[in-house]
C-alpha cells in the first residue's frame, strides 16, 4: 500500500483557511453525533459493521474536537487581552500564545476540511495508464511513447511495482516490451495499493510542443497524448485489501453480466514471432449495452490474454460509471456555485521542449526543467502535488456546494 513515508501521495492538501464553512460545520457537528451514538452503542454490544463506520467517522469527530478546543483557547485569550483588569505581564503572554493559536487554527481547519471530503471509492485501488496518441500523426506516437518511459521512470524512483500489460505499435503489433516503432496504445499496470489516488492527477490530454526530428526547417510542431487512469482491480473481491470489491454484486461498479459481453477468438497480428498468425490466441471482449470494445493478444496464452481482457474491460466500465455519477453531480453543484470542471478530455498539460517548461493548466504550475519531468523526477513529483492539491481544493468546493444546496431544500421545505 501506498504510504506517506517518503511517498508523499496521501496529502489531499488543502490551501488553509482561518475559517470555516457554516454548511461544512453543521456537517462536521452532525457526523460528530453519529460518531458518538455509535461509540455508545459500540460500549454496550459490539458489532462488526458499527466498528466499522465508527472508524470512518472518528477522523472527523477527533478533527471537530480539536478545532473547537482550539477556538474555545482562542476565545479565552482574546477575553484576557480585552480585559482592562489583566495586568501587564499576562496580557504580554497572552498575546505571545495568540500568534500561536491563531497559526494552529488555521491548520486545524485544514485538517477539519480535508476530513469532511469523502475518500474517492478507488482510492486504495492500484491502476491502469492507458496512453494513447492524440491529434499530430506520428510525433504524437513519439510523444505517446515518451509519456509510457516518463511513468515507467517515475514508478522505479518512486518504488512502485509497474509493469506493461499492453503496448502495441504503429504497425499494429502487439505484446509486453516497447518495439522501437511509434506507440499507438500502452497499458501500464500500477500494482501497488493506492496508486490510483496517487495518480489519478494524470488523467487528460497532454500535450508537446517541439520541433519534430523529421522537420528540417526548424518549425514547432504542436501534438497530443491522451492518459486515462483506470481502478484496477482482480477478478475476484478475495485479494488482500480488497475484500470489500464485489464483483457479482449488480449494484457494484465493477459488475458485468457475462451474457451481456460477447467475446471474439481471433489470430494475433502483427508482425515477429512463429506465434503470431498462426494460433486463436487473441481476445476481443464487447459489451453489447455500452458498445464498450477492448482487445488482448500479449500473451502466447489465450486464457492469459483473456483474463487481462476481462481486467480492462471492468476498469473501463466501473470508471465510466463512476464518471456518470460525478459528471450529474457536477451539473447539481454548478447549478448552486460555480465548481470547476475540467474532465479527462481537456488539455491538463504542456510540454514544451524549446522553453525547457512544463505548465499544468490546472493548479497553474509552471517548471523549467522538462528533461528531468521526463525522468520522472522530482519535478514531475512536485507537478502531480500540485494537482493533488487542486482536485483537493475542487473537492471541498463541491462538497460546500452540496451542504448549501440541502440546506436551501430544506429551508424551502420549511416554508411551504
């Protein structure tokens, strides 16, 4: 699993705040009350699901303690400061430990607000990059290809177990290693818990500007490379850490009915190897309700090859569902505050090799230091923080926008 000790990717950060939001407060006071209804009833007879949300809630409940305890001390010194009968030497102390309390409020409400924000359902989940040329013919597969290095560099430096569950060229050959020949589709696979959060800041249309090595009159050319991250998930909900993971459940995400897929056995193409073009061993897998189609032929073994199929398939369903979910909810919340909404077809970043810059178009950071971005260093850590921030940010934006508008409904249900 993926942790802070020296990973740094579980800080949701948050710009702080010397205040609250009223809606976030009556929340964080309302989730309090469950907290302790339940730990009471937790007290007098145990029960494994209660545990369990008690656990989900005491983030929020310890968070509210401390802020309140904070703000009562607060309080308490402003009152000695304003009192005409304090003497000199305290009301000097006080105003010593106000500087201090007003600093540890705000940091407290950091942590209160980053609490409220529910995790993410694949959070802990470890994922799938899938890279893709975009519009600029073939520098876009060289970019494409630079993209697939650039992630491979960044999860050896980061310790994180990556390896190429699809990599297919230009000239349509498939299989597990990079040929030389211009990208047309990658899938790398992050089997570390938790990689899914940590990467999920990459999702989006990337795009190169550079001179081509083929253009010979020194021209910037401008190109483009999608990467969508995907949950990636096994094929039972039995693996260690994902218990939780139903996928025979048909309310689940990661759902699908078998007689709704059909499945295509065909001869690998491409070229190289005795193997290709002369076994069944490639596997196409259709969902006839979402006309959703992914293809495998890796592997010499057609079991193997369907088993990844299956994998990919249920990632690219539970994803598009989940973004269904978001993308009406995002229409509620714009519809109360203005939330941001940038998806996974926007333009989220620019790599631009004369200028030796890197700008992601979301937190607004700009780097100059492209060659080690490219390396996965660094500097490329220091971008995705900066995203994680954002997607912070814009989570505790729609989560305030979701608090006031059940507020208005029910101030407006009063009235009627």
């Amino acid at each position: 699993m993926i942790k802070s000790t020296g990973l740094r990717f579980q800080s949701s950060a948050i710009v702080q705040r010397d205040f609250i939001s009223p809606a976030l407060l009556n929340r964080a006071r309302s989730i309090t009350a469950e907290y302790s209804a339940l730990s009471k009833n937790l007290a007098e007879e145990f029960d494994t699901k209660t545990a369990k949300r008690v656990g989900e809630l005491s983030s929020v409940a310890n968070a509210l303690k401390a802020w309140e305890n904070a703000n009562h001390s607060l309080e308490e010194l402003n009152q000695l400061l304003h009192d005409p009968s304090t003497d000199a030497e305290l009301r000097d102390l006080a105003s010593e430990d106000l500087t201090s309390a007003t600093a540890g409020i705000s940091s407290l409400t950091t942590t209160l607000t980053s609490a409220l924000v529910p995790r993410h359902p694949f959070a802990d989940l470890p994922c799938l990059l899938e890279i893709r040329p975009g519009a600029g013919g073939s520098e876009a597969a060289i970019f494409a290809g630079d993209l697939l290095r650039m992630y491979q560099a960044y999860c050896v430096r980061q310790g994180l177990r990556a390896s190429l569950l699809k990599y297919e060229d230009a000239e349509g050959a498939s299989g597990t290693t990079a040929s030389g020949i211009p990208l047309a589709e990658a899938i790398l696979e992050i089997e570390a818990e938790g990689a899914y959060d940590a990467l999920r800041c990459e999702a989006g249309v990337h795009r190169v500007q550079r001179v081509p090595a083929t253009e010979s009159k020194g021209r910037t050319h401008t190109s483009a490379a999608s990467v969508l991250v995907l949950p990636s998930f096994p094929s039972s909900g039995d693996a260690d850490g994902m218990a939780e993971i139903d996928v025979d459940d048909p309310a689940s995400d990661y759902y699908i009915d078998p007689k709704e897929v059909r499945t295509d056995i065909m001869r690998a193409r491409g070229a190289g190897g005795q193997h290709v073009n002369t076994t069944d061993s490639a596997v196409r897998l259709t969902h006839l309700p979402t006309n959703t189609v992914v293809s495998m032929q890796d592997s010499r073994s057609q079991p193997k090859n369907r088993e990844k199929a299956w994998q990919l398939l249920r990632a690219k369903l539970a994803q598009a569902r989940r973004e269904a979910r978001e993308e009406e909810m995002m229409n509620l919340r714009r519809s109360v505050v203005g939330v941001a909404k940038m998806g996974r077809g926007d333009k989220v970043r620019t790599y631009n090799w004369g200028q030796q810059r890197v700008t992601d178009h979301r937190s607004g950071i700009t780097v100059h230091n492209l060659d080690e971005v490219m390396e996965g260093g660094d500097s490329l850590e220091k971008v995705m923080d900066s995203v994680r921030s954002w997607l912070g940010e814009r989570d505790v934006q729609g989560l305030i926008a979701d608090e006031e508008s059940a507020a208005s409904a029910e101030d407006t249900s009063k009235k009627q």
